[in-house]
C-alpha cells in the first residue's frame, strides 16, 4: 500500500529536519503554515490574471520578471510582488526544516496557477494527470535534485488532486531496460545547437526517457500501484519530483517554487535518482 504522505507534527514543525523522510519518497505535508493574502490580493483567487497562452504565470531569475500574466499594471505588479514573497516563504521553510541544505539551495522559477488542471485530450506527452517523474527537455539538470513547494489557495474549499505512483526503484525496474542508449555525441551537438541550455548527461537522458516511457504506457497508468492524494486549502506540501510519481488530477488556484538541490548536498546522495539508476545499471552515469 502506498502511503506517500508525511504530515509534518507540531514537535516536527518545531524543530528537526525532515530530510530523511524526503529523500525516501515522501510529500511532506505542512497543514497550517501561514501565508495570508492582503485585501488586494485576494482578486486573484477570485479569476485568473493570466494571460491563457501557458498553463501558469511565473518570475524568474534576479529581476523577478513577470510573465504570462494579465490585468492591469497596479495588479501585475502586485502579483508580481506576491510571488516574491512566495519565494521567500518557501526559502524560508526550506531553511528551517531541512537545513542540511542551508546555503546549497538554488531558487528557480515561482509560479501562479490559476487554471483548472487541464483535462482536454492533449497528446499523452503533455498529458500531466499521466503518472511520471519531472524532468526538463531543454534544461538539463545533471548532479541536481528537483525540489518543489506548493500551496492550494483555492478560495472556494477547493481541494489539489494528485495520484501518487509505487517508488522510484520498482518503476525503474519495470522501464530502464526499454529506454533507448545514450549518446555523448548527439548530447553534445544538441548543446551546439542551443537546443538544449546545456550538454544534456546519461542521467538527464534517461529521466527524459523514463518520463516517456511512463505517459505512454496506458497499462501502467492504469493498473500500476498508486494512490490518490487530496490538498486542501491553506496547505503546503514539499517533494522530490524527480523521484516521486505523479499526476494532477484537479484544482485550481495554486501557487509553486521550484528549487534546484546538488545530489552532493544530500543528507544521503545514495537516495537520489541518479545513484538509483547508476545502481540499477551497474556503472556511473555517463
């Protein structure tokens, strides 16, 4: 039976870090952290400011740049500012309850997610109530983690959906002979040609592959082990989502912090996907 959910205590909440649980596959599960809106802020749990032309609105890098968003500008700029301090709430809960990796954090892109989760007939790549594992085309990821903080902020009682999938070793067991091989050569030009941000690794291959495989198997998303997963409003959850299965099913009005984590900052490397899959292989990764 699986049981992904580890909803953090208040002796937990008080001090100790959670990392353990993480690295083996949990979603940690925060119920009452405090993240109020002010009066002008709760319009946007009231309709979407975004623009429809991607599935979110987000800031990224330095400047927190916002993209993808509508309204006018007293209200994106506040928006804007929202997710800035969504971005430190998320810091901040990363710092106090895993401090292992204090200062070896990396802050990538916040999100604003208005829109009910997308439930049309999309090609079974862009499908994301399909169970998989994240991974990035055009952004390899290499020696990092991929670790993401989100809170439902549905006004309406509105609870987030996911299934959960069986761990990781067991849905490699079942893919990672089928995958295609590796190529040091086509990384390399694919990087050249800027197709990618980076020379795409053994590991970023792989996860590219994994993540396929999984969409596109309809058996296995539908008698595969999983579990279905409720959050409700006011709720935080933190995983590793490159190494726990998922898929959203429903909600909307949703906020997202994507951080980027060295396997060496670890409380235990071995747990990473890329030691997995190296295991499972064998051999390093290329």
């Amino acid at each position: 039976m699986i049981s992904p959910i580890h909803t953090v205590t208040q002796a937990e909440a008080r001090g100790g870090s959670l990392a353990a649980a993480l690295e083996d596959g949990a979603v940690l599960l925060f119920p009452d952290l405090d993240f109020p809106f002010s009066d002008f802020e709760s319009r946007f749990v009231e309709r979407p400011f975004a623009d429809g032309k991607a599935k979110n609105v987000n800031i990224r890098g330095t400047q927190a740049e916002l993209r993808g968003a509508a309204g006018t500008p007293e209200e994106q700029e506040a928006l804007r500012q929202l997710l800035i301090r969504y971005r430190s709430f998320a810091e901040g809960l990363i710092a106090r309850h895993l401090p292992e990796y204090a200062g070896r954090i990396s802050l990538a892109g916040t999100s604003y997610r208005p829109f009910e989760v997308d439930q049309r007939k999309l090609s079974w790549r862009r499908d994301d109530t399909r169970l998989h594992v994240d991974a990035f085309p055009s952004n390899p990821i290499g020696e990092k983690r991929i670790l993401r903080v989100f809170r439902n902020i549905n006004p309406s009682g509105q609870p987030r959906r996911w299934r959960v999938g069986e761990d990781f070793g067991s849905m490699a067991d079942r893919f990672l002979p089928k995958l295609p091989g590796y190529s040091p050569l086509s990384a390399r030009l694919l990087a050249a040609l800027r197709i990618t941000k980076a020379r795409r690794s053994e590991y970023d291959h792989l996860m590219l592959h994994l993540h396929d495989a999984l969409k596109q198997d309809e058996g296995y998303q539908a008698s595969a082990p999983q579990a279905d997963v409720e959050f409700l409003p006011g709720q935080t959850w933190v995983t590793f989502s490159d190494l726990v299965m998922h898929g959203a099913m429903g909600g909307r009005y949703m906020l997202e912090q994507t951080a980027y984590l060295p396997v060496a900052a670890q409380a235990d490397p071995e747990k990473s996907p890329q030691r997995i899959l190296a295991r499972k292989l064998g051999r390093p990764l290329q």
